[in-house]
C-alpha cells in the first residue's frame, strides 16, 4: 500500500487526508498541538467559555465544503436561515434592511424593493458583470459603480471574500465568486456557520474518519527540511525526528505559503498578506433578537470598523476583515469602538438591550489571516504539482481560482491528491 505523508494539519491537509485514507497509509504531521490551523476553536481563560479563532460564514454554493462535510457526516453540526436571507444595517444613516433573493436563476429580487438594497438603481447591477469578466490586473474598484449596490453590498462582499480592500482586490478572484453565487440565485447564496464551533463541524469530525482508517496523526510534530534526490523526497525531517522514504512513499506539502517557500527553496508563493480581527463579548446575560436576525443568527454593517456580528447564546462575535488598517488602534479602541457600533445596530432589535458598558471581551488579530488578494499576488499562486514526482502543494495559497477560504483550502487538498494520482473528488468532477 501506498504511504502518503500530509504536512499540515489545517483543512487543506485534513481535505487531503480524509480523500487518501481509504486508498492508502496516511500520516498527518502538524506543528501545533491541535489540528484546524486558521480555522479552529478553543477554551478561552478570560471569557470563561469555547470560542472560534474567528468567525467563517460558508455559502451553499461551495460544493467540496458540503461533500467533505457529507463524508464526515458533520453537516448538520451548521447552522444558517435555511435561505438567501442577509440582514444589514448602515451605521451611516441608521437604516436597517434585508437582502432576500430570489432562489432561481432570475433575479427577481432586484425588481422588489423590500427584498434589495435600498437606494440602488437597476444600471449598477452592470457591475456583476464587469466583475465577472474582469482581467488578470484589474482592481474591485474599478468595475464597482459607486451607488447603493456598491457600497451597501459589492463593498462589504468584497472585503470578506478577499480580505482585502477594494481599492487593491483582484477583480478577476471577485468576479468567480460572483459567478458561483449571486450569478447562480439564491440558492447558491445561503449563508451557513459552525453552530458550536470550527472544530466540532471541520476538524474532530474528520480526526475521527482518520483513527477510522488508522492513519497516523502526529499533532505537535514540526517539518523542518524535505530531502530531495533525483526529483523524489527521499526524507522528512521532524521535530521528533528523521523519516526515510521509499518508493511507495508520496508526499502533501500543507502548510501556509512562507513555509512551503522555506521548505522548497525557488517556490514563488503569495507574500503579502491582510490580517482579519475578530471582537468577541461575553453578554451573561443572553442575546435575544427578534425578526429577521433571529432568522439569520447574524447582520451585516456597513459604513462603521464592524462588519459581520454573529450572535450566539452569550457570545457577540464580530469580524472585521482587511484589518491591517487599523494596525495602529490599540485593542482597547478596537473593542471599544466595535461595542458602540454593535449597541446600535442591535439595540433596536432586541428583546434586552445591552449593556452600556462593555462586557468581558477579546480580540483576536490574526495577522495572516489569508494572502492580501491583489491581481499582483494572485499570479504568485502556485499550482499542486511540483518538479519533484511524489511531492504536490495544497493550501488556500495555491492555485485554487478562489480567494482564500475554506471551499479553497479543502478544493485544494483534493487537486493535491489528484496531481499524484490518487482518486480524487475534483478528478471525478472534472
Ligand atoms: C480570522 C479568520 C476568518 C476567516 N473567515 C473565513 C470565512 O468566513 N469563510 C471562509 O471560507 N474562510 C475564512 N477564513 C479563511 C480560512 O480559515 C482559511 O482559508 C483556511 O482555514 C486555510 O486552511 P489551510 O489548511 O490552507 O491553512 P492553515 O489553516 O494555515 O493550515 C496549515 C497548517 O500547517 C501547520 N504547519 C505550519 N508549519 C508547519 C510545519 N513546519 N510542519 C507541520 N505543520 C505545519 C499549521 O500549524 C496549520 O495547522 C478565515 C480565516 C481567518 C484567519
């Protein structure tokens, strides 16, 4: 049998992992003492309670998300309004709505005006288009027509799908993720989180797939070199000490892009990057909405630092995506500032408001959180195979045609399994 040795723990690798174990002896190596990378959660000392590094909305319309789910048998560990619903509320101007579209193919949504963005006219709409067939170097600002449609719903799509701003985002990623959702109706568009947390719906369910199979996890356990030979890797190096490889033996390279570049001198890989900050406040008291964000679970804003606010029992956790902008406002202002602009949002809308003083809160900034997604490091993207015969790359970095995200870094772990040529999901759809 075939021994495929997967380097990195986070959902590429885990993708990858779960795609191999039933065709050959796997081993996972991870870094860190537990597996989801950038999309995990933990026990954190000073709310007292379970939270997620950070908040990750999926759409329906990734497709290898739900199949890796699927196989896992996870999927009913996430949540959503069960259809294209998006609450918003724009700091601006005090206005709240909600985006409902329609669930086929027309948009008849944009002829109602409860169901779309208020103050937008039918002519912005073309800037779907430009996206959609935007090239190589164009920026999101450049097809966006400045009007409502813009600044109430392409911005704020733009920042979260790329995490980066629209002045330096490639329109070209955009315009795919504009042609696999809003093109497709709303059907492709519903929105879908963890309901408990990351690692309960992505990482302990595919953990337990793999003791299934028995491959062999070693969390804990860094690569520090590869060794190649004649276009093979002849050798791993670990933390924990030298692994020999023969002819049977394949290897998955998983990890983020400025160590695959360390690991595989002469990789040109992405090498800038944006950071995402996630504010999360322990209410005690419970957070009960009412109408549409009940329905939702969370509501989009605009026009303030706050972005997405995703309400869970006791917890208010709030993205805010690009986030090196505000590099120089110290944790305190984030959190203080982020608490004025929730307070107002949902105040209205629920049954107790909340307090006027801030409760116990985090942020967390992770400062690489995806590659800055600019037409200029999109065609740093390298793709799965590389020079060596049984070695490929996996990661959201790579060349997936999406932005960085988890329907990337799980698509990218099976293009890793099919370059060395084993049975993969994507080969099969291909
Ligand atoms: C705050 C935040 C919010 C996000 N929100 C969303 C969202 O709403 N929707 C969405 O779709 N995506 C979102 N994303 C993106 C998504 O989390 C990532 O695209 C995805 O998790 C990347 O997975 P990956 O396996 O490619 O990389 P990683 O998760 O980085 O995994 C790489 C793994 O390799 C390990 N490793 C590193 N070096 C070594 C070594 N030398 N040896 C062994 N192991 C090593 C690391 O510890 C890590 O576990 C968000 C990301 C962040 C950070």
């Amino acid at each position: 049998m075939s021994r495929v040795h997967v380097i990195g723990g986070g959902l590429a690798g885990l993708s990858a992992a779960v795609e191999l174990a039933p065709q050959a002896s796997v081993t996972l190596y991870e870094a860190g003492p537990v597996c989801g990378g950038r999309a995990r959660s933990f026990y954190d000392k000073a709310l007292d309670t379970e939270i997620d590094n950070g908040n990750h909305m999926l759409l329906s319309a990734n497709p290898y998300t739900f199949r890796y789910l699927d196989l896992l048998g996870a999927r009913s560990t996430l949540k959503g309004p069960g259809g294209p619903l998006f609450p918003w509320f724009d700091l601006v101007d005090n206005k709240a709505w909600s985006l409902r579209l329609s669930p086929g193919r027309i948009p008849f949504w944009l002829l109602n005006t409860q169901r779309r963005v208020p103050g937008m006219t039918l002519k912005e709409v073309w800037a779907l288009q430009r996206l959609m067939k935007a090239d190589d170097d164009a920026t999101v600002a450049e097809c966006l027509s400045g009007g409502a449609f813009s600044r109430r719903l392409l911005e704020p799509l733009a920042v979260s799908a790329l995490n980066t701003d629209v002045a330096h985002g490639s329109a070209h990623l955009l315009g795919n993720v504009v042609r696999r959702t809003l093109a497709q109706g709303g059907r492709a568009c519903c929105p879908w989180m963890a309901a408990h947390g990351l690692s309960e719906s992505f990482v302990a369910p595919a953990l337990r797939f793999l003791e299934m199979y028995h491959a062999s996890i070693r969390t804990g356990t860094r690569v520090s070199a590869l060794k190649q030979e004649a276009g093979r890797v002849v050798g791993i190096e670990t933390s924990s000490g030298a692994v020999e490889l023969g002819r049977e033996d394949f290897v998955i390279l998983a990890v983020p892009a400025p160590v695959a570049a360390s690991l595989l001198p002469g990789l040109e890989t992405p090498d800038q990057f944006e950071s995402i900050a996630n504010a999360h406040y322990r209410v005690t008291s419970g957070i009960k909405p009412r109408g549409v964000v009940a329905e939702a679970g969370f509501v989009g804003l605009v026009g303030g630092v706050a972005e997405w606010v995703f309400l869970h029992d006791t917890v208010l956790s709030v993205t805010v995506s690009a986030a090196n902008r505000y590099n120089e406002r110290s944790q305190e202002e984030m959190l203080a500032t982020i608490w004025g602009e929730v307070r107002r949002a949902l105040d209205p809308i629920l049954e107790v408001p909340l307090p006027k003083e801030m409760p116990p809160a985090r942020l967390i900034r992770e400062k690489r959180a995806t590659f800055a997604a600019t037409p200029e490091q999109n065609r740093k993207r390298p793709g799965a195979a590389t020079s060596c015969i049984n070695l490929a790359l996996s990661g959201d970095w790579t060349d997936t045609g999406l932005p960085a995200t988890i329907e990337g870094a799980i698509q990218s772990g099976l293009t890793a399994v099919s370059a060395l040529g084993f049975r993969s999901a994507v080969a099969e759809s291909v």
